[in-house]
C-alpha cells in the first residue's frame, strides 16, 4: 500500500490544484477569471494555488493586454501534464485496489 500513496504527487493534494491542472490538461489555455468562475474559488485562493503550480514548473503564465485589458492566461507545462497524468495513473491504481 505504500508504494501506491508513494506515487500520488503532493503539488497536486489540494483540491483547487487538482481542480486547475484537470482544467488545464484539456484546455490548451484558460484564463484566470474563467478558472476562478470555473472553480468557484476567490481571486486570492486562485492566485495562491497558481503561483504553487507556476512555482513547481507545472504550468505557464502568460500576460498580455486585450483591448486595454489585462489578460492573464494560464498553460499546463509538458512537466506538468505528465505530472499530473502519472498523479491520476496513481489515483487510478490506489482506488483498483479495493
């Protein structure tokens, strides 16, 4: 049992990261008042979970201005999709085993 929960990534315990990086692994970019409305989570909690993810090289942000308006858009990195598969792969394994 313990090789199982050995697998499962800690970048990815919190529910609202689990929650982004799900987001991100099917959208090529979502921007950060989509994930807040998507989540339904505050700017202040999103930001925090972002800039962990940003932080661990598991996803990418891009700023820029849409008419006038600041944009910020976020993208899962190669690492961090294939981080997060082999979490879901874990996640997979722990609950077959019941």
């Amino acid at each position: 049992m313990k090789n199982l929960i050995s697998n499962l990534d800690k970048t990815f315990e919190s529910r609202i990261r689990l929650g982004i990086m799900s987001v991100l692994s099917v959208n090529e970019t979502y921007d950060f008042n989509s994930l807040k409305e998507t989540l339904q989570v505050t700017d202040g909690n999103l930001a925090s979970h972002l800039k962990a993810l940003e932080k661990a090289g598991m996803v990418q942000v891009e700023k820029q201005f849409i008419n006038r308006k600041p944009n910020t858009s976020y993208s899962a990195t190669e690492k961090g999709l294939a981080a997060f598969k082999q979490h879901i792969a874990a996640l997979e394994n722990l609950i077959g085993m019941h």
